[in-house]
C-alpha cells in the first residue's frame, strides 16, 4: 500500500491516504490470502507543496522505491506484488510498474488503477467533483478512524477539472484545500464504500492473476 503526507483541509488528517490505503491493502490481502508489506507514508505530493505537513518525494525517488521492493521479492522467491496506492498524485506508478514488468518476465506488479475506486463507489457518493478531502474521504475516515476527523470543513467544488493541477497547485485552485463536498459525508457511507472497494480490488487482482497465469 502507498499513502501520502499531505494536507487535507482542516478537518481530515495528514496521513489520510496512509489510512485509507493500509485499511483498504489488509482487508484485500486478508481476502486474497498475500503477505501485506507495511504501508509506504509518504509519495509524490508536489502539488501540495509549501503547505506546513506536507511531506512528498520526486517521482524517481517513488519509482526507485518500488522497483528496490520488487528487486526484494522477486529475489526472496515471490511471484509477484500488488500495488495499492490511495494518492492521486502519484502517476509515475503507472510507467514505473510498466517497465518493471517488461524488465521482470518472471515476476509481475499488478498496479490497481484509480478506475477501480471510483467504479465502485460511483452509486454511492454522487459529488461529481469530489476529489481531496470531499465526500468520499471523509465518510471513509469516519467509518475507520471517527476520532481523527476535526469536524466537517466546507465544501468547495473548483470549477475547473483535476488536469489543472498540472499547472497549479492545489492551494491555488482551492484555497481551503478541500475539493468536494465534506459535508454530505457520513460513517454509513463510508462503511458501505469500503466494502464496495474492497470487492472490486479483489476481483481486479483475482482477473489479473488469472490472466497473466500467475502461479501462488
């Protein structure tokens, strides 16, 4: 699992994709039967940078992170790795984990896309631009840690999309630093969300393991 420490307005903590990501990785790993590494804390956060918290490292550093760890199991005998990351941000994991597999014919990383989260949860949280710290993220922190949730910011939905954020950063796009609407999250959402992910990662991963021929 990969989170991130980054802020996320004021009323959800630094490390909530570090929670989201280690809570979604063990249910998925206790389901699929896998060893679960601990979960990487911090990853490609720039956007967010200048806001005090916030802690983020270069792509290269994420991608060299990553293949060191595939490096490891493909020597320790393992067949393959799945990566779970929760943080938008991080998107040298797609290219990183193409190469790893081209140059590791004998061992695969299965990179679970961002298309699988919002597959699962599209029926269940209906903010369109719900995107950092919003609906979603709340109701899920609710449901797995209540006691870190510092009351409900206020919701504030950019009109403009996440692509934006290849120009500015967050704060300037959202100056609350929340994107989406917080105050319709709710412990029974997120509850019902968390289910639904996990459901969804295991049939991706199971798909994949099957097609690609991996033997446990």
């Amino acid at each position: 699992p990969i989170g991130s420490l980054e802020q996320h307005g004021v009323n959800l903590p630094l490390d909530t994709d570090t929670i989201i990501a280690s809570q979604i990785a063990k249910e998925v790993a206790l389901r699929l039967n896998l060893f679960l590494l601990p979960t990487i804390p911090v990853s490609c956060s720039a956007e967010h940078r200048g806001v005090k918290g916030t802690v983020y490292l270069r792509p290269e550093t994420l991608t060299s992170i990553l293949r060191d760890i595939a490096d490891s199991l493909r020597g320790g005998g393992f067949k393959y790795l799945v990566v779970l990351s929760w943080h938008g941000g991080n998107f040298i994991l797609k290219p990183a984990v193409r190469y790893l597999n081209l140059d590791y014919p004998d061992f695969k990383v299965i990179l679970v896309p961002e298309q699988v989260y919002g597959d699962a949860v599209k029926e269940i949280f209906k903010t369109a631009n719900d995107l950092h710290a919003g609906e979603q993220e709340t109701s899920l922190l609710l449901y797995f840690k209540p006691d870190a949730v510092r009351g409900i910011s206020g919701d504030y939905e950019p009109s403009v999309g996440r692509e934006m954020l290849d120009y500015l950063p967050m704060l300037k796009i959202s100056p609350t630093g929340v994107w989406g609407a917080p105050s319709k999250a709710s412990t029974s959402k997120g509850e019902e969300a968390f289910k639904a992910i996990v459901e969804t990662v295991v049939r991706y991963v199971e798909s994949v393991v099957e097609t690609l021929g991996i033997s446990h």
